[in-house]
C-alpha cells in the first residue's frame, strides 16, 4: 500500500466528508479511493458491452461489394 500527504481545500474536504456519510467509508482514504474508483471508470476505456462485440462481429462477416470507382459505386446508388 502506498501512503501519500495529499492537501485539501475546504469544498474538497466537505465532499470526501458527503462521500464519506453517503456510502458509510470509515475514514477520508476510502473516501478518496472510492471518488478514484468510480471516476478512474469513466476515465479508462471502458470494456465493450457483449451486446456490442457481437455487432461488431457480425459486421465483420457481412458480404460487401468492391468498387474499383467511384462511378461504380454511383451506378450501384443509383440502381437500388
């Protein structure tokens, strides 16, 4: 576990004080670790939902066409 001297400002401490009562974390560091937690979360790249991936890959195994122009592809627009 790594300790650090971490200086506040008043609002700042009166949140991890709200943080603390909200969620009933025993001291200010789990308050801290907590407000690290749930934003750290929305920081990192969050995982794909499965509903997603299976999207994605089934995009990926459709048929597609080449078009070697753009005139070709105008044609094929145009036709449907």
């Amino acid at each position: 576990m790594v300790q650090t001297i971490v200086t506040l400002g008043e609002y700042e401490n009166r949140l991890l004080t709200i943080v603390r009562g909200k969620f009933g974390l025993k001291n200010k560091s789990e308050a801290v670790n907590f407000v690290i937690d749930k934003y750290g979360e929305d920081l990192l790249e969050p995982e794909l939902r499965p509903e997603y991936k299976e999207e994605l890959l089934k995009t990926d195994k459709g048929k597609f066409k080449r078009f070697t122009s753009i005139d070709d592809l105008r044609k094929e627009i145009e036709n449907v």
